[in-house]
C-alpha cells in the first residue's frame, strides 16, 4: 500500500528560486480561492435574485448554493485530469493551465447577462461558466503544494506546505474585504457592482502566471521521471493509483474533509445573517478579521506538525469545531456581535490545526508517481466536492426546519466530517520528519 522506498531529502534552493516558489503557490491558492469565495458571496448575496427571479428566495438561494457546489463537484475531475499530466509531464505545466482555465472563467461569470436579459440561458451559462472555474480549480491546489512540499526539506515540509493554505486565506480575505465594502453601498448600486471583482481577477492571474512561468520543475518529480522514463510515457496515474494506494487514497479523501467547517461558517453563516437582519457588512468585516487571523494559524500549525505530528493537530481540530460551530450560531441568533467574532475565531483554530498540515500530511500518503493525482482526487472529493455541498445541504436542513432561526441541525454537518478527518487521522502513518516516499 504505502512505498518504503524514500527519496534523498531535498537539498535546499537557491533564496531567490525559495521566494519565487513561495510567491507561484500564493498567488495560485489566492488566485483560486478569491475566485471561489466571491462567487459564493455573489451566490447568497445576489445570485437568487438576478439569476433565479422565477422562483421564491429561499429556493432562490438554494439554487443559488447549488450553482456553487457544481463548480465543488467537478474539481475531482479536474484533479483527476490536472494529476493525470502533473504526474506524467510535471507539475508546472499543470498549473499554467490551471491559473490559466480559472481566470477566463472568473472573467466570464462578471459578463452574464441576468436572466431578465436572456432568459433561461443566464442560469445555464452560470453554471457552465462555474463548472469551467471548478475544472482549473481542481487541478491547482495539489500541484501548488506539490510544488513547495517537493522543493523543501523533509523536517519542514508542514511549514513550508502550509503557505499554499495561506494563500487560500488572502484570496479569501480580499474578496470579504470588497464584497464588505460592496455591501454598505446603495441597494440598486449593489446589483451591478459585485460584477467587478470578478472581472479584476484577470490583474491576479497576469501576474501570477508572471511569477509561474519562472518556476523550476520539483527535484523529486525529475529524479522519479529519471528513473522511469519510458513507464512513465505508458502508465495510467489513476490506474496505478487505485490499483496500488486505494487505503491511502481513501484516508487522504477523510482526512480532506476536514476542510467542510469554514464552508459552515464562512459562506452559509454570511447569507444566514441576512436571513437574520443583521448586519451584513459587519459580519463580512468580521469574516476578514477572521482570514487574517487564519494566515498565522495555518503557518504556525503547519510549522507546529513538523514538531508534533500532523495526526494529533488534526484530530484535536476536528473537535473543537463542533461546540465552537453552536457558539456561532447561537450569537447569530441572538444577535451578538462581539460573541460572532469570537467564536468565527474559536473556529478557525479548530479548522488552522487540520487544515494548515494538510498539504504535507496528504503529500506524505502517496508516492512521487501518483503523489500529484492522489493529493489532488482526495484534496477535490474532500475539500472541495463533499465541502462544496456544505452550504447546500445547510441551506436545504434550514428551510425544512422552517427557515430562520431554527438552525441548530446545521452544526451536524461538521460533526459527521470531523467524524471522517478523526477516523482518517487514526489511520494514517506519521511521516512528519521523514524522507517522502519515492
């Protein structure tokens, strides 16, 4: 199941070559998850109305989040066709073409017309738009982690491969920063102006394609490649990897699913104060605060695996989340806004300790000839399809319930992926310190 076989630790690179990995990685992750976050801020926010109008809000919003999770659905096949070449011909030209794919088809979702324009077809070229993003979405974070966990030494791969994850935290944070500033705009401004950060997200992808395309090939990917040139040409990746890894293949899937809280707390909780009458603004000012406090939670955890372990920070994660998750919505309910930003924070140090080891601890699983494919299958069912449907599936438990404020069914959710993240953790070897499987 899992190879013995270990590669030399990577000698260290060059500074400047060190800063421009660093910097390809953050711009990849910060390019892919704004584009994610403002499209789910777009979705609870304004989606139902300019896109769904036949239809009553709620269902509005429903639909709305499903749009969401088809982009979260179809990263599995991204990362199976992005791991699949990444695996084969290296894991640089994968992410040119990733960056490339998500940013035309941010661009795109900013140009729609609504449906009073065109009907029917502005749905549909939604969702075809969205499913385009989740394509080169799922290809990225896999090869972006590749990329510094391979370059790095082997005692400080969750530090170095935890700067993915920041990146996902600054995408993040500028687009609740626009999206907070879009929001205390004039209601009828509003529904033309969320267009914009779509269309500036083209500026990102310039220059992250800038830094990519400087970017050498990982060490470890060329000295595998060395070794076996011609099987490499004639193999299947996919194959190899269920054929060879199906446990650890399913142990990274659970350990991913740890991801699913911030998709709870994060997207539903936004469009679930709206739901309440509070503050959106405020609460999306909140949500910021919270992104630049999970920059530093995910470097310092994923620094903190490589001397603890990645196995206990996950598991400990894993269940804090759950009573932190009724906090927040109790204070949602009661409309206490001080108690909100405290448990967002509760939140996000339960979901730092699981998720900024993640990409050292999934990379840890698989072997170099697969490592790319495995990391991004069980990175995009985990993270990104079974995380994807969070907002979806809470949305749906909320209207059975009643709608607001009857929302304390939703926390089980969580409760079910940290059950999973535990159950993988348990499972999975401890390779913090170790060579990386050849």
């Amino acid at each position: 199941m899992y190879s013995t076989n270990a590669v030399i630790d990577t000698p260290a690179v060059r500074p400047g070559t060190h800063r421009r990995l660093i910097m390809s990685t953050i711009l990849g992750t910060t390019i892919e998850f704004f584009d994610v976050y403002i499209y789910g801020l777009a979705a609870g926010l304004y989606f139902a109305h300019q896109f769904f109008p036949s239809i009553s809000p709620t269902i509005g919003v429903i639909a709305s989040f499903g749009t969401l999770a088809s982009g979260f659905l179809i990263r599995p096949l991204g990362g199976i066709i992005g791991g699949h070449f990444g695996d084969r011909y290296g894991r640089k030209k994968v992410l040119v073409a990733s960056m490339i794919t998500m940013g035309v088809a941010t661009f795109l979702v900013g140009v729609l017309p609504t449906y009073s324009v065109i009907g029917i077809w502005a749905p549909v070229l939604l969702i075809l738009a969205r499913l385009a993003q989740g394509l080169g979405a799922g290809a990225e974070w896999g090869g972006g982690v590749l990329m510094l966990v391979e370059h790095m030494s082997k005692n400080r791969r969750g530090y170095w491969g935890s700067f993915a994850n920041f990146g996902i935290w600054l995408g993040i944070a500028i687009g609740t920063l626009i999206f907070a500033a879009i929001t205390r705009l004039p209601e009828e401004t509003q529904y033309w102006i969320w267009r914009l950060p779509f269309l500036a997200s083209a500026a990102l992808v310039f220059v992250g394609l800038w830094v990519r395309l400087g970017v050498s090939e990982t060490p470890v990917f060329l000295k595998a490649e060395e070794k076996a040139a011609e099987a490499k040409r004639e193999r299947l990746p996919i194959a190899e990897l269920f054929g060879k890894h199906k446990k650890a293949t399913i142990i990274a899937i659970f350990i991913a699913t740890g991801a699913c809280s911030y998709q709870i707390y994060g997207t539903f909780a936004t469009s679930y104060s709206r739901a309440l009458h509070l503050p959106v603004s405020t609460i999306l000012l909140f949500q910021f605060v919270n992104g630049f406090v999970a920059m530093g939670l995910t470097v310092f955890f994923g620094w903190l695996s490589d001397k603890t372990g990645r196995r206990v920070l996950a598991i400990i994660g894993s269940v804090l989340v759950v009573p932190a998750m009724y906090l927040l919505f109790w204070s949602l309910n009661n409309a206490y806004l001080p108690l909100v930003l405290a448990s967002l924070i509760l939140l996000e140090i339960g979901h730092s300790m699981v998720y900024g080891p993640m990409g050292a601890f999934l990379s840890e699983l698989f072997d170099t000839r697969t490592r790319y494919t495995g990391v991004s299958i069980a990175y995009q069912i985990g993270a990104g399809a079974i995380s994807g449907l969070g907002p979806l599936i809470a949305s749906t438990i909320l209207a059975s319930a009643g709608g607001a404020p009857n929302v304390y069914a939703v926390p089980l959710i969580v409760v079910v992926t940290g059950s999973l993240t535990i159950i993988g953790a348990l499972l999975a070897p401890e390779r913090a310190g170790r060579d990386l499987p050849l």
